[in-house]
C-alpha cells in the first residue's frame, strides 16, 4: 500500500510540474524537410499506421513537441528499444530532433484506428481502466497523468485519445518486458506490470476510438 501510495503521489507531482514546460527551440520548415525519411512509416499527415498483429507506427501529429523530443533521444541511448527508429534517429542530430519535434507537433492531429472486432464488453472494461482505473490491483487510471479525456498533459505525458491501438498495446508490452525503460520514476512499468493482456487489449481499443480534441 506504501509503495501504491507513492506512485500516486509522484504521479501528482509530475503533473504539477508540466505546467512550467518550456517551448522547445526548433525550425518547423527545417523539421519538415528532416520528416522526409519518416513519410514511410508515419506518412505525409503524421498520422502513422494501425497494423494489427503487426508493428504500429504512432500517429506524431498535434503532440507534444518536448515529448517527441525527449522520445527521439530515447531511441538513440537505447532506453526505448526499437529496431525500426534507431538507423533514423541515428543520422540526425540533436537540432534536427528538435526541428522534426516542433514540425509534427504543428500537424493537426490525426484519429487513429482500432481493431474493428471489439465487443462492448471490452470497451467497458477498457474504458473503466481509462477514466477510474482499477485500485484493488493498484491500476492508476490513464486520466490521472494523461490528463481530462486523456488528451495529454505537458511534456511528460503524451495524448492517449485517438492513438492507434496497435501502438499503445505495444507500449504497454514494451514496458512490461523492459523493452521501453524511458518513464518519469518508472510510473509506466508500475502499472504496466500490474495489466494482463486482457487489460491491455479492452484500454487500447477504448483509447483509439476517443476524439484527438474536445
């Protein structure tokens, strides 16, 4: 119960503190001529790719840009694992992360997709998870650090709503394998660990289908 009560409160903390977020110094027109090697995967719009079963690329646009910062130097020292990004965070520096962060983070935000054979039930349980969490296995719902509607809070905390399915499941197993190892005190393994693959399946697919805006 301690250690639940201090992961709560480190939560609240790094939520307080976003606030004071600086803006990340970067050239838009710059990034977007450094983006051209990201069109692949993340297309023309940022809006990237559901692939289910598959790997999921994340829809970059509208988020926001210190985190995608933050993301991009995670790939290069080997925090975020990922075979995919490194050979292209590896050919830029670290004004380009910047430039590319503020580029997609200008993009209007794109919905993402989920798997189209979803029952109800799931998405009830996915959106309990969301919005109140589950305390009796000590799962902090997603609202209480992404913020109202999960829309993203900050720097810290990237927007969940219309993200694509594919992805965010990803990175919940990418947490709990150790695979990502990039969060604020761990907040993300503590709850990830704690998530079946029931959990992860029903908050995915609730997430990909809210609105990127209110």
């Amino acid at each position: 119960m301690k250690t639940f009560h201090r992961m709560t409160l480190t939560a609240a903390t790094l939520f307080l503190a976003i606030t004071s977020a600086h803006a990340l110094d970067g050239d838009a027109k710059a990034g977007e001529q450094s983006a051209a090697m990201c069109v692949a995967c993340h297309q023309t719009d940022g809006a990237g790719m559901n692939i289910p079963g598959g790997e999921s690329w994340p829809s970059l646009s509208g988020l926001n840009a210190e985190y995608l910062y933050q993301q991009m130097k995670s790939f290069k020292d080997g925090s975020r694992q990922s075979a995919t990004m490194l050979p292209f965070v590896s050919m830029l520096n670290d004004q380009q992360y910047k430039d590319v962060a503020v580029y997609y983070s200008q993009l209007p935000a794109v919905q993402g997709k989920g798997d189209t054979e979803v029952t109800e039930a799931e998405l009830a349980h996915g959106e309990k998870l969301a919005t109140v969490g589950d305390w009796d296995r000590y799962i902090v719902p997603c609202v209480a650090c992404h913020g109202p509607d999960s829309l993203g809070a900050g720097d810290v905390f990237p927007r969940l709503a219309g993200q694509h399915a594919g992805y965010i499941s990803d990175q919940l197993h990418a947490w709990q394998t150790g695979k990502r190892d990039n969060d604020p005190q761990h907040l993300m393994l503590a709850i990830a660990e704690r998530m079946n693959d029931e959990d992860i399946r029903a908050v995915s697919q609730w997430l990909s289908r809210q609105p990127v805006q209110k």
